[in-house]
C-alpha cells in the first residue's frame, strides 16, 4: 500500500488528501465488500440470515465510529475497509431475509424493488448529510450511532431463515478466496500510478492463482462456498456480469463524480452533493416504481435499457467540464439517473431469481461481489484517465467515454445472456 498522506496536524481531512491517497478511500470500502460478500452470503444461508445481518450492522455501526476517531489517512482507509467487510454481511443477508419473508414471485418483485431504491436512497442521502453537517466526524459519528441504533431494533423486528445443508464452514475457500479478491483490488488500486510496475503484476498474478486453487477447493468441498455448476447457467452468469459492469461504468463514474465537479468546477461539497442528489433521487424514484414493468419488460431487458440510458446521459455531459458550465451536466444526470433506477430495481430480483431459493443470500453475495470488483476497476480506471492528460476537461471527456463504451458492452452482454 502506498504512503497515504498526512496532515501536519495530525488529523486526516478525506476531502485534501492526495489523488493517491483518494483512490485508496474510495475503493477502501469496496474491498471489504469485495472480499467478504460471497463469504457472508454463503454464511448467512447455512447459519442464519438474521444473525449474519444483525452482526453485520453491528459491526458497521462500531467500524464507523472508528473510522470517526483516525487520527490519519492511513487509519481511516483501514475503518472503510472495515466498513465494507460489514456492510458485506448486511448486503447479503438482507435479500436472503427479503426470499424468506416474501416467498411468491410478485411479493419478491416489490420487495427487491423497494431494496434497490433504497440502495439509491442512501446514495442521495449521503452526499447531502456529509454537506450539512459541520465535519465528516460528525457524519461518521452519526452514522455509526444510527447503526447501533438499527441493530437495536433488528433484535426485536426480524425473523430467522436458514437452508442448513450439514457439514462444516468452508472456511478454507472462504479465506483463499479473500485472498484472491484482495489481491486483485490491491492491483486495481495501485494501478492508478502505473499498470506495468512489479507491484501491479506480482499482485494480478497472486489474484489468478489464488482463484485457481479457489476453484480446487471449491470442487474438494462437501459444502462449497459456491456451487460451481452455477457457472454453466445462463441467468447466474447474466447476473454476475450485471453486478460487474454497473461497478465499472456506472458506480465508477459516478463514485469519482463529487471530486471532480469541486475540483474541475469549483464547486462546494454541498453544491456537488446538490447536483448528485438529482441523479441519486431519481434513481431512487424509478427504482420504486420500476415494479410496475413486471410482465411487460423481461429483467434482462431493463438491465439492458438501464445500462443503454446510462451511456446517452454521459455522452450529453461530454464537454461540460471544458466549458466550466455544471448546467450542461443536468440532462445527462436526469437521463442517467433513471437508467440507475432501472439498474437498481432489476440487480436484487436477477440475483435471488438466478439460484435456487435456499442459496439465495449467495446468489446476493456473487453478484454483489462482481458489482464491488467492477467498483473498485472503475474508480481506479476513471481517476487514471482524469489525471492521464494535462487538462482536467480532456482527462473527464475521456473517463466519460469509457464509461459509456463499458455500459454498451453491459447492454450487450445482459441481452444476450437470457
């Protein structure tokens, strides 16, 4: 890991820290998503949904709070790992606790549908909280306190659901594929200052190898991790490659946007949390509402015209950051922004639909677990492009243009794989 920075005083400001050190936070989260998502999926199914998500949320609410107390960048990149390896418990679980309390097709269409647009709900709230509060301690401190507070609740609110299969933990494919999946971000990440150095290269070769001695495991085990015969169904490889180009194209881009409007454009954290929220909040209102499409528009189908909105909202923000102008971003935000949604209603229901019900919690974590990989390459990809050029307008058009040939290819993909 590179040397992060660190202020003279001895506290970290997230918002001045290096773009080096920017390309760590961001994908800090991500990587314990990452790697743990498959991991609490499988976990959650076998040993119980409600206790995985209830660990889980109290997990996040104790990382946040530390993530409030670094003292350095260094400290708080290591809480939003963290974070991520419990928000990966609470992800997985969730869906596999939505399986269980609404079993028939119709109940799981508008309860997936509610969990995606809250997904983007927390996108639009985010940015806003973190602009209002006075410091993004506070925000973390907040945060964390509204975690405990939930796993509170969760005690008394949420049933247990479980599909036990027998046998022990597959702890061994769990840690060797945690290792793989952290190798691999590891790679993403430092790739940003060069894809052709050692470090790159040694850390891409760690990631294949350990996958393969994954799959040996996997194939060895009594109860693997992931049934790899999963691999030869359509729907499930569909599903994985719509978690993976959503983290590339869209939650890449979008993930970096924030910077770059206070860097390119001047603009306030709160006047650029403004801006996303526009996109954010109507990905979050065609998300809710998206259950109306159910029997007329096939999901693969509304995967494809999500990703398809997403590339023409971004190609009409092309030229904007040159021009100095935010106004010229609001078509592409409105046009993307209900792409998002129809990305965000479809993701959860393909996921829990493409493997057997008592998987589902990990069928959630294996989609997820591409949708942070895809995340984690994005931001990397997006901030490399930024800063590739002298010119921060040139860099931003190029970024742009990748995500929008990367959204294409996740159209193609999704509409071809039924």
């Amino acid at each position: 890991m590179p040397q992060l920075d660190r202020p003279a005083s001895g506290t970290v400001d997230p918002a001045s820290t290096s773009l080096s050190a920017q390309a760590w936070l961001l994908n800090g989260t991500p990587l314990g998503l990452a790697a743990l998502l498959l991991v609490a999926g499988s976990l959650a199914d076998d040993y119980g949904r409600r206790r995985v998500f209830l660990a889980g949320i109290l997990a996040l609410g104790i990382t946040t709070a530390l993530g409030a107390l670094a003292g350095s960048t260094w400290l708080f990149t290591l809480a939003r790992v963290a974070q991520g390896a419990a928000s990966a418990a609470l992800l997985a679980s969730s869906l596999g606790l939505l399986v269980h309390a609404f079993p028939t097709p119709r109940e799981r269409l508008h309860a997936t549908g509610v969990w995606g647009a809250f997904v983007s709900g927390g996108t639009a709230v985010g940015p806003m909280l973190a602009g209002a509060l006075p410091g993004w301690r506070l925000v973390y401190g907040v945060l964390g306190a509204a975690a405990l507070v939930i796993a509170v609740l969760g005690t008394r609110t949420l049933t247990e659901s479980r599909a036990p299969r027998g046998g022990r933990p597959d702890l061994s494919g769990a840690a060797v594929f945690s290792l793989a999946l952290v190798s691999l971000v590891a790679a993403l990440t430092l790739g940003r200052d060069g894809w052709l150095r050692t470090p790159v290269w040694l850390l891409l070769a760690a990631a294949v190898v350990l996958l393969a001695v994954f799959g040996l495991v996997e194939h060895h085990s009594r109860t693997p991790m992931i049934d790899l015969s999963l691999l030869r169904r359509p729907r499930f490889l569909g599903s994985s490659a719509a978690g993976l180009f959503t983290g590339l194209a869209v939650i890449g881009m979008f993930s970096y946007l924030p910077a770059l409007l206070q860097r390119g454009m001047g603009l306030t954290v709160l006047d650029s949390a403004w801006l996303i929220l526009l996109w954010s909040g109507l990905s979050f209102a065609v998300a809710l509402q998206a259950k109306r499409l159910s029997g007329r528009v096939a999901a693969r189908h509304q995967l494809a015209l999500g990703f398809v909105l997403h590339a023409v909202g971004v190609l009409t923000m092309l030229g904007a950051f040159g021009a100095g102008s935010w106004t010229r971003l609001l078509p592409g935000l409105v046009v993307s922004g209900v792409g998002s949604g129809l990305l965000n209603a479809a993701l959860p229901l393909v996921s829990v639909d493409s493997v057997p019900p008592d998987r589902a919690a990990m069928g959630s974590g294996a989609q997820q677990t591409f949708r942070y990989i895809g995340s984690c390459a994005g931001v990397a990809l997006t901030i490399a492009l930024v800063t590739s050029s002298g010119s921060l307008s040139h860099g931003a058009n190029a970024a742009m243009l990748v995500s929008v040939a990367l959204a294409g290819a996740g159209a193609a993909t999704v509409a071809t794989l039924k």
